[in-house]
C-alpha cells in the first residue's frame, strides 16, 4: 500500500509550510501550491511545490493535473491559500475586496471541484478559516463565507466518506503579519492577549490539521476545529 498524499494550497510558508513538513515527517508524500519561489521555500526535497495563483482557475488546474500525474489520487487536500487585508469599510477598494473574495473564497471553491475526482473515499477536507471579526468587514465577510461552505460539503461529499471540516486559526506568528508591516514587538505584546501566554506557531495548526486529517477523526465532519489559545473563550457563571 502506498503512503498517503496530500495537496495543500498555500504551502510554501506559515501554517501551509509547517504543515507541509509535519506531514513529509509522518510519511506523507506532499505537494504544496504557492506564489512564492518554490524554490526558495525550504521544503524537503521530495516535497513536489507548484507555482499557482489561488484566483486563477488555470493555476488550479495545472495544479490538480500535476497532482494527478504525481500521486493519481488524494487522501488529503488542505485548502489553506488565503489573503488578510484588514481595514474598516469606508478605507476598502474594489480591488481589495475582489482579491479577498477571489483568494480566499473563489480559490477554495474551485481548488475543491477540480480535486473531486482526485479524492479517495474517506479522504479528508480541510480547510483554514481563521478569525475575521474585528478586523473588517470585507475581510469578516470573506472568511465568513467559508463556514457555511465548508458544512454544506460536508453534507454533499458525505455519500463519499469523505469528511470536510475547517480550522480557525488564532493569533499565529507567521510571516503574513511582517507582510502587513506588523512588527516582532507587536506580536510578541499580544500574547498578554492569550489566555495559554503565548501567540500560536504554525506547527500548532499543522498538528491540527495532521489530527483532522488521521483515523482519530474519522467521526468528524463538518465542524470547525478553532486553535487560538483560549482567545473568545468565555467563563459561564
């Protein structure tokens, strides 16, 4: 029997990244998708990374072909692609609102209906959701959508087996936050924020995602798996 595979969007950094060496390390055979250089990510070396854009459908389907041609099918597809652009409404522009719906929207929709025929009975979906409210109300609706989507296919790959649940990230150092001018200061101050003391690693969601993905799963679809340290969580009297 060969190893599993799985494809994950967004994998050449952060949580894809972490995830996609967790995996590499328990035996996983892995291909990862990003805009980035794949060469200058730092995976291992049978690590197969492509070069493809979220918000285009051909990026996709070259993507989905190559998975095709590398591994034949899928046991895991991990549809962690995703923009933050936080600001309130009277400061977002056409433009940011379509590329926050096109990435992290679009992007997993379609990412997901080219895969379908690549996914095993009892494979598994997961999808990174992450927190939206407070930050925004484009991005609040963007990453709202995905929640109703993620339990809707749930429901419709169900007859397959296959078990489609999401994970909500919280505050997670990864390097997004450098690309919005965040500095290591400020992370490091909002873990005073964090009811465990500290701001979460990637390799916190990658365990995540590595758990939703095995057999100790098996029983859980549609549910969002949220790993924040304690963050929105409330004391009942």
């Amino acid at each position: 029997m060969s190893a599993p595979a799985a494809l994950i969007t967004g994998g050449t950094s952060g949580i894809g990244k972490a995830t996609a060496e967790l995996l590499h390390s328990r035996g996983y055979r892995v291909m990862v998708t990003g805009v980035g250089n794949a060469a200058d990510a730092g995976l291992p070396e049978d690590v197969m990374a492509v070069r493809a854009d979220a918000r285009s459908l051909p990026d996709i389907d070259h993507a989905i072909t190559q998975a095709s041609r590398q591994f034949g099918s899928l046991d895991l597809l991990f549809l962690n692609a995703g923009i933050s652009r936080p600001g309130p409404i009277e400061s977002t522009d056409e433009a940011t609102f379509d590329a926050l719906f096109d990435i992290n929207v679009k992007g997993t929709f379609f990412t997901l209906q080219k895969a379908l025929p690549l996914l095993n009975e009892g494979a598994s979906v997961v999808i990174t959701v992450g927190a939206g409210e407070g930050i925004g109300a484009a991005m609040t609706a963007a990453k709202g959508a995905l929640l109703p989507l993620m339990r809707s296919l749930a429901l419709e790959l169900a007859p397959r087996r296959i078990r489609v649940n999401a994970v909500s990230p919280g505050l997670i150092d990864t390097p997004a936050y450098s690309k919005m001018g965040v500095s290591q200061e400020m992370i490091d101050s909002w873990a005073r924020d964090v009811p465990l003391g500290r701001v979460g690693a990637p390799a916190d969601i990658a365990e995540a995602v590595a758990f939703l993905a095995s057999d100790a799963a098996g029983y859980i679809t549609g549910d969002n798996l949220t790993v924040s340290g304690g963050i929105g969580v409330h004391a009942r009297p």
